[in-house]
C-alpha cells in the first residue's frame, strides 16, 4: 500500500520534498488511512513534509460530531501532527444561501482549505478522493446526465486557487477495501458517519444500492469503468489543449470577470470544441459552480441565435450576451437585479431552462395513469382541457393559483412562504402557465386547472429534471 501511493506521488508530483501540506481529516476510514500513509511515508522516506490536518465539525450530528473530532485531535497528537479543528453551522449557511447540505458543506469545507493552507503557508491540499470514489462519481454524472468531459471522473490533482494552491488526490488509484485493509493492519478505529448510511441522497443510493447490483453483473465492473475513465482523460485532454488553441484565437478582450469573443471564429470551430471552449469560459468565470452539460447547450443555442442580440443568466451571477458579431461573458460579483425568463414549451419535447438549471419534458401518453408510479416532479393535464399555450417562466408579482378542493385560489408568494423556499430561489424557480394561468409550480403544488378524470382523451405529461442543487429546496 505504501509503495503504491509513494510510487503514485513520485510519479505525478503531487506532493514536493519539505512541503507544507493540510490533509482533510473527518476521523472516517479513507480520510484517518491518507493522513497515517502520508505520516508513515513522511517517516519513512524523509521527505520532510509539514502536515497539518483539517477538521469541520458541520453542526449535523451534536455528540456524533463531537466524538468524530475527538478522535481526530487524538490521533494527530499520537502521530505528531498539528490539528485545525473548525466549527461551522451548516444548516444556518443552507437557510442562508439556499444550498443543499452536500453542496454546502463542500463549499465550506473547501474554503476552509484554503484559509488553512495561506495561514501555513502551504501550496498543497491533500484529500482521500479513492478509487470506488472515482467509479460512484462517474456513475453519478452518467445518471444525471453528462458528456465525453465528466466520464474523465476526478482529475488528480486542480488548481483550488489558480497558480497558488493545489488540491491533491494521492489516493485514487487506491480502493476502499484497501483502505480499510490498511486501518486495520495499523491498529486505526476510525469513526463512522452515520449520514453516509443515508438513501436520501443520490450518492448515496448509487454506492450502497447501485454498485452491489453491478458487482453482482460483472465482479470487474469498477476495473472497466476506471479503464474507461483513463481512456477518456487522454482524448479529453487532446480535446481541451485544440479548444485552449481555439479560445484564444477567438478571444476579443479578456480581463477578470469578463471575456468576449469573434462570435464568427467560434462558430467556425466544430461544436465539439465549441462545448468545450464554453466551459473553459465558465470556469474561468466561476469555479464554484458545477457546470453541466444543460448550461453549455443554453450558451450554445443562445450563440447559435437569430436574433441580432441575446441575452440569458447562469448560476453564481455569471451572464452570458450575444451583440452581432460577439459574444460577451460576465461574472457580477453585486447583487443583480431580479431576471425575467419565459419559454414557449415544446410539446412534445424538451424545453431547457438555464436560470433554472432545469430542462423541462412533455409527452402525450394514452392509458389510465399509474398514480403510484408517477415520477416526482411530473404533473398530468386533460391536454384538451388546457386554457391556452404552455409556458415555463419565472414568477411575476400578483401571480395566483387556482387550489384543488377548493373554489378559490393563492397567492404564489405564499405558496412559496409557506414551502420554506428560500428568498434567493424564488425568482430561479420555473412556473408553468397555460395562457395567463399558473398551472402548476414544481415541486410545490399542481393547480386545479385541466385535470384528468373519466373524460380525458389525451394525457399530458410534464416533466421537470432539476440540478442536484434543487434536491433539498424542494425536498
């Protein structure tokens, strides 16, 4: 095990001799296993590094929490390394900021990395990113949806802070059975976390339900997807040196948090540098937000406009304008003004949403509707009973909504208040209208207008596929 990652480290130069180095330590088996490798190594091989670990106490689990930082300040002091233990109210930053406890916790968790490592001065963050880590987050980007770029899984090393600070994964050719292994040959009882027994959430499901039944299919199957995931690394990387190669040739100007490009060099490009240069151009902007492949086909159809002019807003206050002949990207670090978005709903079809980070889905279907097995966030009409022409917008001030059971109606306003949406989701949240109706508001409630009873003829369903992000605004 430990030539293994020593010979990965040595190879890839992911941690240089006498380094400072901040080690994420959650007291659990991967993390408690990378910070006694790196100990034994440093020890062994006299590298000279200077560790030190990282704890968040995320304000979840009261005692369990509690005990998991014991456990990690005691083993620090048993190895010699210097301990950083943080207390943050993560529930406080998902009222806050609208976040789901995952992806704040990350948020964070990460900045607090990176706060750690200017104090000591060091230039490498370390996590325990593994191998079944790898194979769980391909799977989970195949599932929601993603192209060539996500099957190239985690990378093994990414600029936290560009040029400054680096975050290292020393451990992915590794497995958790490894590591587990490992604990147990050198005497570690690291904590477990109680959440990640969890199946509310989709990562979850996928390493507890999914990846037992694809064992089951073929016991090599993590060897495959792991094989794949190098194959597409080395055609991504071709792939994203032509698209550097391109962007620069179509860059106007570029200064921090604003970039505009020859709208004619770019689309002389074949689209599939095209997707790849509005990447590059997104996280140049923000690398806070995860872009997905449903942001980059909104850029791309945008640029792609008739229109003499265009404009549309991304996640993390990031726009994106078409003018003739360029094409402008912003990131407004101030507060933005309320944006407006209405689309005309393809039906049948598939209607994307990018204020939203939303596609919207709509089908006829013939038959009695299964009511147990109606997926989530999908609402059935009378088609023949619609009041007018399908919409998916924001909402508008005085919106109401017509209630089942009842004769009156509400306001939107309130439906929202009393969802507990947060504020600064309200305006993202997508509507859908028929004509000047509210018909229906995902997640939330479906109106009384169009339903489907003995009489229907023809069945409509509309489907909204929301962003990880939504998962826990409208749990």
């Amino acid at each position: 095990m430990l030539e293994s990652v020593r010979t990965n480290i040595e190879q890839h130069r992911l941690l240089e001799p006498g380094a400072s180095i901040v080690v994420g330590l959650s007291g659990g088996n991967d993390s408690t296993a990378l910070l006694h490798i790196l100990w034994a190594l440093n020890s062994h091989y006299q590298y000279g590094w200077t560790l030190h670990a990282v704890h968040l106490n995320h304000g979840f689990r009261g005692e369990e929490a509690r005990e998991d930082a014991r456990y990690a300040k005691e083993l620090c002091a048993s190895l010699g390394v210097a301990f950083h233990l943080y207390e943050r109210d993560i529930p406080e930053v998902m009222k806050q900021t609208g976040m789901g406890p995952q992806e704040a916790s990350r948020a964070v968790r990460y900045a607090i990395f990176e706060q750690v490592a200017r104090e000591v001065g060091a230039s490498r963050i370390a996590v325990a990113h593994h191998a079944d880590d790898q194979i769980e987050t391909i799977l989970f980007r195949l599932i929601r949806g993603t192209r060539l770029s996500g099957l190239a899984g985690m990378p093994d090393r990414r600029w936290l802070v560009e040029g400054e600070i680096e975050l290292v994964r020393p451990l992915l050719p590794v497995s958790r059975a490894e590591l587990e292994r490992y604990c147990r040959e050198h005497g570690l009882a690291p904590r477990e976390d109680s959440s990640n027994l969890s199946r509310k959430y989709a990562r979850n499901l996928i390493r507890l339900e999914v990846m037992p039944l694809l064992r089951q299919i073929n016991e090599r199957y993590g060897e495959h997807i792991l094989s794949l995931s190098a194959s597409v690394r080395e055609d991504e990387a071709y792939l994203q040196k032509l698209s550097r190669e391109q962007l620069e040739e179509s860059v106007i100007r570029q200064k921090k948090g604003d970039i505009t490009i020859d709208r004619n060099k770019f689309q002389s490009c074949d689209v599939a540098l095209q997707r790849r240069m509005i990447t590059l151009i997104l996280n140049y902007l923000s690398r806070q937000i995860e872009w997905s492949s449903l942001h980059v086909e909104a850029v791309l159809h945008m640029i792609e406009g008739s229109r003499p002019s265009a404009e549309m807003n991304l996640p993390g206050g990031v726009s994106a304008a078409r003018e003739y002949g360029q094409v402008r990207f912003r990131l407004d670090g101030q507060t933005r003004h309320r944006q407006c978005f209405c689309y005309r709903l393809a039906v049948p079809g598939i209607t994307l949403v990018p204020e939203s980070g939303a596609s919207v889905h709509t089908y006829y279907r013939d038959g009695p509707i299964d009511w147990e097995k109606l997926p989530d966030d999908t609402a059935v009409f009378d088609a023949d009973r619609l009041p007018g022409p399908l919409c998916i917008r924001s909402r508008k001030p005085g919106d109401r909504m017509p209630l089942w059971g009842t004769a009156g109606s509400k306001k939107l306003k309130d439906l929202l208040i009393d969802a507990k949406v947060p504020q600064r989701w309200r305006d993202r949240l997508p509507i859908l209208t028929a004509g000047e109706q509210v018909i229906w508001v995902p997640g939330i409630r479906r109106s009384a207008v169009a339903p489907v009873d003995q009489g229907t003829k023809r069945v409509l369903y509309v489907e909204v596929e929301f962003g990880e992000e939504w998962r826990e605004v409208l749990k």
